[in-house]
C-alpha cells in the first residue's frame, strides 16, 4: 500500500464534513486520539451498517479518548441525507463528522484509494481504510479491507486499548489478546528494569531455548 501509513505524521489538512468545515490538527487536539475510517461511497448497504455500528459504539470509543472521523466521497448533501437511513437502520444519532471528498484528493493523501474498485464513471473510490492517529499526529495502525468486506467494530476497540497500553507501560500485546488478560513486557525491557516497573510480578515463561524473553503481566 503506497503512500501514508504507520508512523507517517499526518498532514494538517482541511475538508468539508457533515459537521462543517474541519481542520485535522484542531479535530485531533492535544491529547485525544481520532478513528479516520473511509467508506466507498454513500446509500451502499455494507458502510451503512459499518457507519451505524460506528455510531452505536461512540460513547466507547469517547470513553477512550478516541474520536470518530468518517469519509465517504460523496458530497454534504449526500451524507446528510444517507445519515437519514443510517440511524433508522440501527437505531442510533450519527454523532461523529462524515468527510466529504467529491474530487477523490483526500482519499489520495490519506492513502485510502481502492486499487481494484472504481465508480460507474470509472473514478476512483475510497477503500474501507482506517487509520487509528495518536495525540503525537502519527498513524498508528492502519486496516485496508476491499469494499466486499465490512469491518468488526469490536477489532477497533480492541486495538484502540492495545495501542493506549502500550503507549503507557513499555509492554505488547501477544495473539488473540483481549482487554484485561496479560500482556507481554516488550523485549527492549531489561530484566532489572521489569523487576522495577513491575512491582505486580510477571511470569517468566520457561522456553527450550532457555532465553527469558517471554515476559507476561497484567497491568
Ligand atoms: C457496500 O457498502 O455495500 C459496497 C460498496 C461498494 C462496493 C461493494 C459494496
């Protein structure tokens, strides 16, 4: 995926939304961390479920200091009128901003084009991107799925509590991790500095080859 991605600063762009005019630094702030997720385009039946489930989980996503920043490249107009059938398919307000880019320039700087798919005039169209921006304005995780495919809502929320226990304790998340079981201690971690930050305890796992670099605890 050329372009932008994991560790790029974002560009403090500007763009019309649903919610008026917004410039991405200011929508981002000092300490809060944005959920930038594209959409292939407006009236389609997988992004109005993905939009409505975003929506339904907004009070989760604020509790986590994470807001939400949708894109679809239609216009405004379009979006205020989808938004409609989007809270009356799943029942909740659609709170958040919907980005819109009718000339497809955004869709390019964010690195959100489909590579596959085009629109029936042969332009072309965001993919279900989603970029996770941190306080600091860097990407910190990007998902790219093509348009047949919609997302999972509780992945996003799972990655958003790894990504912030991460930022927080020197510490990584292992396969299938869910929020609340043990994490590993990243291995740039010395065995002097563990016993130090982690006064809880952790478990060393005993391995064939001896090395003690499998680390869990719970934070
Ligand atoms: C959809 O949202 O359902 C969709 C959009 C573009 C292509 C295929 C499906």
């Amino acid at each position: 995926m050329p372009g932008i991605t994991i560790g790029d600063t974002l560009p403090d762009l500007e763009f019309q939304t649903t919610h008026g005019k917004i410039r991405l630094y200011d929508y981002i702030g000092d300490q809060g961390w944005v959920i930038l997720f594209s959409h292939p385009g407006d009236f389609t039946p997988v992004c109005t479920t993905e939009l409505g489930m975003m929506a339904a989980y907004a009070d989760k996503f604020a509790a986590m200091g994470a807001k939400l920043l949708a894109l679809s490249c239609d216009d405004v107009n379009s979006h205020q009128e989808w938004i409609k059938d989007i809270e009356a398919y799943n029942g909740h307000k659609v709170t958040y901003p919907i980005i819109a880019d009718p000339n497809r320039e955004l869709i390019k700087q964010l690195n959100m084009v489909d590579p596959d798919q085009k629109d029936p005039a042969g332009n072309q169209v965001p993919s279900r991107a989603l970029h996770i921006i941190g306080p600091d304005k860097k990407i910190k995780l990007s998902f790219l799925y093509p348009a047949s495919t919609g997302r999972n809502i509780d992945e996003v929320v799972r990655v958003i509590e790894a990504l912030q226990i991460a930022a927080k304790y020197r510490v990584a998340t292992p396969a299938n991790w869910k929020p609340g079981e043990a994490v590993v201690i990243s291995p740039s971690v010395s065995k002097e500095e563990a016993d130090q930050m982690f006064k809880q305890g952790y478990e060393t796992v005993p391995l064939p080859s001896g090395e003690e670099y499998l680390r869990l605890v719970k934070v």
